[in-house]
C-alpha cells in the first residue's frame, strides 16, 4: 500500500520487494532456535540486524515469530515441545515475554521500537475485532514501530486457533495491505520432492497452481515448528490469491530476499483482493460439514459462479447449522467453502430435488439455495503427498 493509502499494483517479479512499502516477513520456529531447543540469540539478533536496516530505509515491516513457545521449553525445564494445549499454553505465556523482550532489546541497539500484537482466529472472525487490529497495526506502522506478531497461544483453543504462523502471516499480509510476504524458513525454498532426496529441485517461480501439480510435499516441519512445507504454500495460495507476491526462502537468505536478490522460490499473485469477510470464509471459518456434489454442480459453483441448488447435492457429512460455514466437494476434490443455509438434518431430504419438487403446489415462495453465490467462496487445493 502506498504512503497516501492507496493499494498499489501487484509487484511484477521480486526486484520490486527492495523498494517495496510495506513488507510482511514470518519467521519460523526452526528458524530462531538452537540444536537444544533454546532460543538462539545470534539467530534473532541476525535477523533484527536485516529488518532493521530495511526499516532504516524507510521500509515498513511487520514481523510475524514464532518461537513463544519455543523460547519457554528451557525456562520450564521441558524436555520438548508440549503435547496438551494446557501445558502449550503455559509455556507460550513464559516463552512470549522473553521473546518480545529479545526483539526489543535488539531492536533499540539500531534506535527502533517494537510493539507486541497477539492475535486468535476470532480477531479476523468478528468484524470488530477485524477493524480494532487492523486500526493498531496501521497506527503503529504510522509510528515507525515494528510490529511483531504471533498467535495468542496463551487462550487460543482448537476452536479459535489459526493452526500455524504461516497462516497467520498470510492473513496479516491481507490485513495490513502488505505489497509482499517472505516467509523465512529452514530450507532455501520450494523442492518439487522432499529437499533430501537425491534429484529433488528447486521450483524458482510459481506462477499458479498448475505449477504445484508436479510437487510432492511433506506436512509437519521440525519438532520445535508446528508447520511444514504443506502450510506454507496455504499461507502462499492465500497471499497470492489475494494479490499479495510472496518469496519463500531460508532465514539465512533474508537480506538477498528483501533486497529482491533471485533466492527461493517467488510466488506470483494469481487473484485480487477479497473482502474481509471472503477471505474468512476462505481461511479461517470453521468448517462444520461437508456437501458432496455432483460433476455438474461443481461446476455451476466454480465456472459458473452460481448458486448451490439441492438438486446438486449427491450427499452430506458431519452435523451443523444452518449458518455454519461447510466445504463443497465434487468429485475432484474440494472445490468451494459456503454458509449452509440448512442444517444437516434439513438437508437429506432435499437432496437431488429441483426448485419445483422442492416447492409444493400450494406454496409460492422460492425455496432457498443451499449455499447462495454471496455466501461462496472457491477454494483450489492441488498438493500431490507422498
């Protein structure tokens, strides 16, 4: 987003992040901690060193960390990584702190401030907590301060949680405008097969998800990290979809990222940007259900942008609410995400009926769509797992 507010034009290729306004960068667990599982301080100090010389330039950044809870393994005495959310919890309350106290310690030696800003899945759900983060971050961004996000570890629940940083530094890319998102991680970009693997390559640009169809990926990264290859192009496909590049490389290879140096992996944006309210549909909206659809349904709801009719509709998993938001799957896979206007009980006995079947002689209301084509998103996931 440009100084005077306006969203600039997707940047064309990579160079373009070296003068770019605002830049979101997420770093990794994996990426900020020691063999042991500590902290490592030359590995953050690093790392502030590059943002700070950005910021020095007149770049904005916002810096999405993980490593709360990674940084409270050792002050507990844990051994690792907790398994309960209750211990999670506790260890990412300790563990913040220090974190947020490292990065500002580091930060004031180049004469700059942070600001903390903890964010659960429900900030981006309810409309008005949406607007009360993005007015912070705006305001601290107008400041010169550095904000350095993460995920409310300490309340969040599998209920109200995004899941992973790499999610979140999508979506805050989104909330904030950002011109560009690096993720910076543990290897130096996208592999088409598992980066150890003997013939495995490097992909240097992806251009749309028909570049993906060849990838094979993995799902969880080291032990200390909660994501791995598959939630970082999530959180690419999101950024992109909504007009925001990405570069995906090493936290070893930032400086040449930021300075728009060819390292990794550039993900082009593919789409415009969405509402607030698509975007949640899209990514974080709970998902209650799911609508099995036939071949020509799939359609109508992907070409055709069309409404979801009963009569499309071959079957129905899990139980929810009419209002709940549930995925649409054709016979290819999940195509779409939608607020059921039914419930799942409601739903069976529609099935595979036309409006006119479902309206009796008697009755001169219309019934209802499904899922209606305002309260439809498409969704394109195309990731070959071993």
């Amino acid at each position: 987003m440009g100084k005077d507010g306006i969203v600039n034009k997707p940047l064309a290729d990579r160079s373009g992040i070296a003068t770019a306004t605002r830049v979101v960068v997420k770093v990794g667990s994996s990426s900020l901690t020691a063999v042991d599982g500590r902290l490592s301080m030359p590995a953050l100090h690093t790392l502030v060193e590059i943002l700070a010389a950005r910021r020095a330039r007149g770049q904005q950044i916002v810096l999405v960390s993980s490593g709360a809870i990674a940084a409270g393994i050792t002050p507990l005495g844990l051994t690792g990584r907790p398994r309960d959310l209750a211990t999670a919890q506790a260890t990412a309350s300790v563990g913040q702190g220090i974190l947020v106290a490292r990065y500002t310690e580091a930060f004031a030696y180049y004469g700059q401030r942070v600001g903390q800003v903890l964010l659960t899945a429900e900030d981006l759900i309810r409309r008005t907590n949406y607007a009360n983060a993005q007015r912070a971050l705006e305001r601290l961004l107008a400041l010169g301060v550095v904000p350095i996000v993460n995920e409310n570890d300490t309340v969040a629940t599998d209920e109200i949680r995004f899941g992973d940083n790499d999610r979140l530094a999508a979506l805050v890319s989104h909330l904030v405008r950002a011109d560009a998102m690096v993720l910076l991680t543990d290897v130096d970009g996208l592999y088409d097969g598992p980066p150890g693997r003997p013939g495995s390559r490097l992909v240097p640009q992806v251009d749309g998800p028909a570049d993906l169809s060849h990838v094979e990926v993995t799902g969880r990264g080291s032990e200390i990290g909660t994501g791995g290859m598959v939630t970082k192009l999530d959180a690419a496909a999101i950024a992109t979809g909504s007009g925001i590049p990405v570069v995906l490389t090493s936290a070893d290879r930032a400086r040449q990222a930021l300075d728009g140096e060819n390292v990794g992996t550039w993900f082009s944006a593919t789409g415009k940007r969405k509402s607030a309210r698509r975007l949640w549909l899209a990514h974080a909206a709970q998902i209650r259900g799911r609508l099995h659809l036939d071949a020509g349904a799939a359609r109508a709801v992907t070409d055709g942008k069309r409404s979801l009719l009963a009569a499309g509709v071959v079957g129905v998993d899990g139980e929810f609410e009419a209002g709940d938001a549930v995925e649409l799957v054709g016979p290819d896979g999940v195509v779409a995400r939608g607020l059921s206007a039914y419930g799942s009980a409601e739903i069976p006995e529609m099935m595979g009926k036309s409006t006119d079947q479902l309206r009796g002689p008697e009755d001169d209301r219309h019934p209802r769509a499904v899922v209606h084509r305002d309260d439809l998103v498409q969704v394109r996931v195309r990731l070959r797992r071993p």
